[in-house]
C-alpha cells in the first residue's frame, strides 16, 4: 500500500485545517499521523486504528485536533481546530500493524508529507 498526505497550507493563528491521507488500496491498519518541525526529531501527533473503535493524541493536541477515517474511500482524516504556531511542521501519515502504536519505528509504510504553517 502507498499513503498520500495532503491538505496542508499557511493558516493564521486560531484557524483550521483538515488533511487527509489516502491509501492506494484497502488498508485496516493503524494509521497514524505524526510531525516534525525544522530541527526537531519527527513526534506523534494521532493513530486510529482498523475499525476506528481506538483513537491515540498527543497531549498536546488533545481537544484541538481530531482523527478519523473513512474505510470506503481508505482514507484518514485529522481535523486540526485551534491552530497554534508550534503545530507548524511536515505532517506525515504513516501505517503500522501494532495496536497503540506512537513510536517511529513501529510504523513501516510513510506518506510523502504535506506542509503546516501557522502564522502568529
């Protein structure tokens, strides 16, 4: 399977953004987003799993931000409310077969990153 993520764009401070990350084909696995910022390490944004029963933020985006997905058109979504200008970054989703996944390297497959930019 192949991820592409998209939806990024430049936003002001308090605004929103949805992206979303479309999979070449079926996919049940856990879909995670996760972001990284110039000079910093990429971290753990969101992860659904399958069936969407099981939903993972990070602390700091938890009540701003929201993931979901579609399994009829294999895409996932992250809702993204409230935007500050430390949720600037390259936004990657990425898949993993392990159940509560947030670590890197638990996820084998990666989209190509779409660009967040919040303005002050």
């Amino acid at each position: 399977v192949q991820l592409q993520a998209s939806g990024g764009g430049l936003v002001q401070a308090g605004g929103s953004l949805r992206l979303s990350c479309a999979a070449s084909g079926r996919t049940v696995s856990t879909i995670g987003w996760f972001r990284q910022a110039p000079g910093k390490e990429r971290e753990f944004v969101a992860a659904i799993n399958g069936n969407g029963g099981t939903i993972y933020y990070a602390d700091s985006v938890k009540g701003r931000f929201t993931i979901s997905r579609d399994n009829a058109k294999n895409t996932v979504y992250l809702q993204m409310n409230s935007l500050k200008p430390e949720d600037t970054g390259v936004y990657y989703c990425a898949r993993s077969y392990r159940f509560g996944a947030r670590a890197v390297h638990d996820y084998d497959v990666w989209g190509q990153g779409t660009q967040v930019t919040v303005s002050s």
